[in-house]
C-alpha cells in the first residue's frame, strides 16, 4: 500500500492523465445522478460500446425518473432487450418507483437511503454518490481491484471476503477526497483502457513507478485467474408455429417469482419474457417437443402437426451453453394459446424478447422460404 508522501503525486499523476486522456461518454458530460445511475447499471456485464446506443434510446424514452416509474413495465423491457441480465432493468424500474413514492422523485444523497434501493450495491451507490454529488466514496469493481493488485502485487483469489475487504480499505485511502468523482472515474478508466486483464500496456501507465507488480515483473499475471464455475451443457426444441401468412404466436412471460437452481429452468433461459413454446430435451427432441406440446394444446390434433427442423443454434446465458433446436410448425391457422401473442415472425425483435427467442425466429425465418419477402426483415 502507498503511504505518506508518495499518495500526493500518485494522485496528481492519475487525475492529470485522466483528465487529459478520459474517453468522451455521454454519461461523463453530466452530473445528473440519473443518468450516471443508469449508465453504472447498463455498464454491469455490458461492454462501454454496446452500452452508448441503449443509454442513448432509454433516455429518449425514459428521461428522467418520473417516466421510468410510471412506465409500463413491459415497455422498459422492450427497450433494454438485447442488453441481457432483465433482473437490472426490473430492479431500475423498482428503485425509481421507490423514488417517486419515497424521496419525491429526487435521487437520495445519503449511502444508507442508497443502498436501500433495489438492484443497488456498494459500488454503485458509491459510484453515483460520488460523480454527482462530490461524495468521499471509494469505489471497487472488477477493473479497480485489478489496478490496485498490481499496485500492491496482491496474489489470492481477490473476490475472498476478507481480501475484498482490504482492498476496500486501500481504494479508501487512496481516494482523492477534493476530487472524489473523477479519481473513481480515473481509476476505473485506467483499468479498462491500460491496466487490462490482458497484456497490461504497463509502458503508458501514468502511475508504473508505484506500481509493486511492475517492479517485481509481475503485473501481467496478477490478478490471480479465479476457479470458473463449471459449464453445464443444455439443449432445448422450441416450437416456431407458421401459418401461410408467416405470423407465430409468443407465449407470455412466465408469472412464477421463483428462483430456480436447474439449469435448464425455462423462465431462466428466456429472461421471463415473451418466448417460443421450448422444453429442454435428451434424446429425440422432436417427440419430446410433441410430448410438451400435446399438454399445451390439449385440443389440437398433435398428431397432425408437421414438424420441419431449422438448424441448430447456440447460445450462452452464464454458466450455461445452450444448443437451441428450433422446429418450424406448419399450420393453417395458429392454435389459440390463452394468453399468447399473435406475431409476424419477421417483426418478433420488436417484442419484449430475449436474445435466445431472437436467434430462434432468424433461424425459423431462414428456414422458411415460402414468407412472403415484405414481410421479412
């Protein structure tokens, strides 16, 4: 750890790079808690230029707290489809909501009223107190914690509680209490655009001469890699129903609230969105899939329906690598599903859907030569 005097040019070293070189996001020209609050969430499992285009829509939609709460769930669904992790953006609406109803629509400025808000942990409560309100607080995410192994050639799994712990306890001490905001921001933009995982560019480091690992010819190899959690292989046959017009029908999204631990749990695998009929399968997929259909259309002539395979798709949704079966289901008229939704297959990405029933329609859709071509996308 740095101590007494090296800290002042350590920190004037870091601010003046940042200051200079800092990437241009749209989330930097603000100090509206708002929008940096909403760029902290998008930017969780999400890459800084995947992120600018969804920021971007959002906020034309939703441009401030107000709207996003009273909103209709499924619509802010429908504009962060594509983003993945769907848990984000329900808590997002939950936490504004509480907002309206709790701090009359005004961010709150205490750590405590922060964190007491859904989808709201440590490092986001201290990444939005900070850049928007000049609040002392330290931040530590993946990339700063990165920074500060090497900094201090800290070995050890660095997600163990007592070690995230102190390296709490570092990030606090280093933290530049005039310029709380920008010294995160610097030290989180120094993880992602020099100290990365991979090949630090240790050269360009404005802060190499205090760095532990460098010295000790180290830094490439700190942090050490963490045990990933083993890959689960599933497979699912899901059902596309075309009639001659090339409309489909969705299935609502699954009511259950409930967490479930298999691997193949369906409301899981779709994001609790609007989906394709799906079953995950061993063996014949297609007589599974008849087996789940005839229990889904109880009235239908199962035994009539034609099933032509589409391909094979993949997919990845955390640990799990999904291999989708998709079947097209030639009908003359689409069965009536309670609470279904009657759809052109072509126009099924402008619906609150997940990446996985989006790769399913493109694979039915190319499989399907007889759709009308104005109907395609």
């Amino acid at each position: 750890m740095l101590q007494g005097r090296e800290l002042a040019p350590f920190r004037k070293r870091l601010l003046g790079w940042f200051r200079q070189f800092r990437r241009d996001l749209p989330w930097r020209r603000t100090k509206d808690p708002y929008r940096i609050w909403l760029s902290e969430i998008m930017l969780q499992q999400t890459r800084v230029a995947a992120a600018i285009p969804y920021y971007e829509r959002f906020l034309e939609r939703f441009p401030d707290i107000q709207t996003l709460a009273a909103a209709p769930q499924e619509e802010v669904l429908r504009l962060w489809s594509g983003l993945g992790y769907y848990s984000r953006a329900r808590n997002l609406q939950k936490a504004a909501q509480q907002i309206v109803a709790k701090h009359g629509g005004r961010f709150p400025r205490s750590a405590e009223e922060v964190l007491a808000l859904p989808g709201i942990g440590e490092y986001t409560a201290a990444a939005v107190l900070s850049i928007a309100f000049g609040e002392k607080y330290a931040v530590l995410d993946g990339n700063v914690a990165r920074v500060l192994a090497r900094l201090g050639a800290i070995r050890g799994d660095l997600r163990a509680s007592q070690r995230w712990q102190k390296l709490q306890e570092t990030a606090d001490k280093y933290l530049d209490p005039k310029s709380p905001g920008d010294w995160n921001q610097a030290m989180m933009e120094l993880g992602a655009t020099l100290c990365t995982p991979k090949s630090p560019q240790c050269l360009l480091c404005p802060v190499s001469q205090f760095c532990e690992g460098r010295k000790l010819g180290i830094a490439e190899s700190l942090p050490e890699k963490r045990k990933k959690r083993a890959t689960v292989e599933v497979t699912l046959a899901v059902a596309v129903f075309m009639d001659g017009n090339g409309s489909t029908f969705l299935l609502p999204p699954p009511v259950s609230t409930e967490v479930s631990i298999s691997a193949d749990h369906i409301p899981t695998l779709v994001s609790r969105m609007w989906h394709f009929p799906a079953v995950s399968v061993t063996g014949d997929p297609a007589a599974k899939l008849r087996v789940y259909l005839r229990k889904l259309l109880p009235g239908a002539r199962n035994g009539d329906l034609r099933f032509a395979a589409a391909g094979k798709v993949r997919h990845a949704v955390t640990y799990r690598d999904i291999t989708l079966l998709p079947f097209r289901v030639d009908v003359k008229k689409l069965p009536e599903v309670p609470g279904a939704k009657h759809v052109a297959l072509a126009g099924v990405s402008s619906f609150t859907v997940s990446n996985l029933t989006r790769k399913v329609a493109r694979a039915a859709l190319a499989a399907a030569p007889h759709v009308p071509e104005e109907r395609r996308e």
